[in-house]
C-alpha cells in the first residue's frame, strides 16, 4: 500500500492557500475582502495565493462592478473540490496510520 504522504497535494502545503480552500468549500463563492479578513493576511499576499490555486484551476474567479468598484468574488470548481478532498483523506489516513 502506498504511503498517505504521497497522496497530499503539494499546492495545499501554504496555510494561506488552505484556508481559501477552506472556506471557499463553505462558501458558495466569497469576494476579496472577506477571504482577506477571514484569513488575516496582506493584498499581495492573498492574490499570489489566489493566482496559483487559480493557474491549478481549483477556483474560478468572477469580476464584477458594483456601482464604479470592481468586485472580484472567488468560487471552487469541480477540479479543486476534488483535489482539496483527496488532500483531506490523505491527511486522515496518515494520521491513523500513526496510531
């Protein structure tokens, strides 16, 4: 049997990428601003995170006006829920195979 280490998606590894994962599974979609205040971190910083996880195609990314602002929301596809889930089951796999 293959060791669960090998099933983890190296594009997951980033905290920061892991919690957009996270909370765009909960989420139908989420715009720019709530995604950096629920994870804390700088503009630049989100929007590298988002570019990769975007070049990856585990999210689409929506751009819209609302009056003269743009408003940029970001929803998972079908790719990146399934990538995110196989990271997850491998996560819990190696952890009871530590037991």
């Amino acid at each position: 049997m293959k060791n669960p280490i090998e099933h983890l998606n190296k594009i997951f590894d980033s905290r920061i990428r892991l919690g957009i994962m996270s909370a765009l599974m909960v989420n139908e979609s989420i715009n720019f601003n709530d995604l950096k205040e629920l994870i804390q971190v700088t503009d630049g910083n989100l929007a590298s995170h988002l570019k990769t996880l975007e070049e990856a195609t585990y999210i689409k990314v929506q751009k819209a006006f609302i009056g003269r602002k743009t408003n940029t929301t970001y929803s998972v596809t079908k790719a990146g829920e399934k990538a995110f889930k196989s990271h997850l089951d491998a996560l819990e796999q190696m952890i009871r195979s530590m037991n």
